[in-house]
C-alpha cells in the first residue's frame, strides 16, 4: 500500500534530533528503508568537530587538509563505508571550503553511494546547534523526538557513554524540552514527533511524517527495516546490542519497562525535575506529592557527587597534563583503533 504526501515538494536535507535513547535509531530505520531518503550515520559534525577544530581556517590549503584527513581517517568517517578521496572531490566542487560544504559534501556522498537522492543525518545532540544547521541549509527539514523523560533516564543510566547520575539524565531532557518550546516550537521547519505514538501508531506517525517532508509514504518503512538499509554504525560492542533492538518488531512494551528499571527514588527525582511540562505531552506523574525527604537526599547527595567528580577530572588533568579525550566515545581516534565502547 502506497499513500500519497500532499505536502509541497522538497529536496532539502532532513535531521533527526532530541535526547539520546528518545527513538532517533528507530526513526533512522524506518526513513532509511524509505527509496528516496538516505539519514547517514551520526556525524557528531556540530558537537564535536566544529567545536575541536574551531581555530582552523578552511580557506587555507594546509588547515583544510589537516583537518580533513582528521576526520577522513577516523573510526567515524569508516562508520559511513565511503570512501574519502571522491567525498573530498566533491567537498571542494562546492568552492572554498568550509564546515558547512564539508558536512554536506560527506552526507551527499553517503546518499550517492546507496543510490538515494535525499540525504539526512541522526546525530541527537544536534538539537543544541539548530541554528547553525539552518543557517547552514534554510530548506533544511528537522525531526525533533520526544520521549517519556523516564523512559529516557532509565535508558541512559545502562549505556557505557552517559552520566550515572539520573539527575543529570532529567535536567538534560528538561533543558532540551525548554529549547525545544522556546526556539523552535512554532517553527514550520520542525516537527516533534513523540516516540510512544509513533510505536503505538506507525503507519499514521510515518504518513503524517511524510506529508511534513513532501515525501511519498510507503509500507516499506515499517516492513524493510533491517541491518542491510540501516546506516552502517559502530557494529560492535554496546552498538551491536543497540541496533538489534531497534530493528525488533515494532512494541508498545517498551513504554512502561522503566517502571521496572528504576527506583522509587529515581522517578520521585525525575517527576520533580521534568513535571509539570512534560505533562503537557501526555505523560502522567507516578507520584501525586512533593518529593520525599529520602529522595530529596538522594538526589543532594548525587548532586555532590557531581561536584566531586568534576573536581577530581580536573585535577587528573592538571597533574598529568594529558588533554581530556573529548572524542573518545564517537570515534574520533585512527580507524585503527578498535574501541568497543563508542557510542553509535
């Protein structure tokens, strides 16, 4: 069954942002195995690259090819299965070089490469730079998911690259539900889509979703998903697990499964730093009273914490005069270097 968009023509580029562990991978397989559309894997373009190599000047020969052959050889650009030279030759067609001709020459490269006409790239954090990204590409078109921040907490305090503190994981989707209202709510570029409709409702999320795009909605979104038209990620370690799960058949039982992973203290401490407004999206508080003194305890406790660690990572710093490894966890290092822990 094939539905037709009604929604104006586009060609430009489409993100996938919001919190980690929000539904931006499952998105990413169901617009991938769309024949038109191409979401590349995460670049970390915004997070990480433009901020490490900010003092650059791309205009001049030598800082354009050091940094290119920065990215071109790391573990992260390998995740893409393209070839530097060609994606090189087409950065430089653009003219002067640039971040924003790099970003798009890479992800245009990706799309040719699979045979798509449109491209589109999953980096979550990117939320926190969409002003950059439509300066870069005005037509661009940005997919905002949103998520239980429960759910998002529970999810985040088991992967090996996030915080171990929930409080943090509730400040963060807190912060990123405020930008997200402030910014860019009434903006007709974005739209929000919340990861419980689109698994409890896929063909009428993906429909609506295509309309938003001026794309052409298709069953092969929800049948086709697989690791052979998924973005080729890090497939190894914490990935391979990650990349299963979002290639399962579609379930609503993930919507409730943090009321089995987390403790009562930890959703007392999440609904008072995320309730009232996450209310206005549909999701209900466990709890109908201010928060108890022993979580407030915790969560005092866990803020010290905080303080402790950010102490103690400035001082090991300091003392062995080693810069801290920004790029750690997205494969930044040589491709050679086989890091099991690296986020996808």
């Amino acid at each position: 069954m094939t539905i037709h968009s009604s929604g104006s023509s586009t060609l430009g580029p489409i993100f996938i942002v919001g919190m980690p562990r929000s539904g931006t991978t499952l998105l990413t397989s169901m617009l991938s195995a769309h024949p038109r559309i191409a979401i590349a894997p995460e670049t970390h373009y915004l997070c990480y690259w433009l901020r490490q190599y900010k003092t650059l000047n791309l205009s001049c020969t030598q800082d354009f090819d050091s940094f290119w052959q920065a990215v071109s050889n790391s573990q992260r650009f390998s995740y893409f299965g393209i070839d530097a030279h060609p994606t090189r030759e087409r950065i430089l067609a653009k003219g002067s070089p640039s971040h924003q001709h790099i970003l798009s020459g890479w992800l245009e490269e990706y799309a040719h490469t699979i045979n798509k006409p449109r491209w589109g790239e999953k980096t979550p954090l990117h939320y926190q730079h969409l002003h950059q990204l439509f300066t870069w590409f005005p037509d661009a078109q940005v997919i905002w998911m949103l998520r239980d921040p429960r759910a998002v907490a529970a999810s985040l305090n088991t992967v090996p690259w996030a915080s171990n503190y929930i409080h943090i994981h509730a400040q963060q989707w807190q912060e990123s539900l405020t930008s997200f209202e402030r910014d860019w709510q009434r903006d007709s570029r974005v739209m929000l889509l919340q990861y419980e409709k689109l698994i409890q409702q896929p063909e009428r999320c993906l429909t609506r979703l295509c309309h938003f795009l001026g794309e052409t909605y298709t069953t092969d979104m929800l049948t086709t998903r697989s690791a052979a038209n998924t973005p080729l990620i890090n497939r190894q370690g914490w990935a391979v697990q990650h990349l299963q799960s979002a290639l399962q058949p579609i379930s609503a039982n993930a919507i409730s499964k943090w009321q089995r992973n987390l403790a009562n203290h930890q959703i007392e401490i999440i609904e008072a730093l995320t309730f009232p407004d996450a209310a206005k999206y549909g999701y209900c508080a466990n709890t109908s009273h201010p928060i108890s003194p022993y979580a407030s305890f915790r969560l005092n406790l866990e803020k010290l914490r905080v303080k402790l660690d950010r102490k103690l990572a400035h001082w090991q710093t300091r003392l062995t005069q080693q810069p801290r490894q920004t790029g750690q966890y997205i494969g930044a290092g040589p491709k050679s270097v086989n890091n099991a822990t690296k986020s996808p």
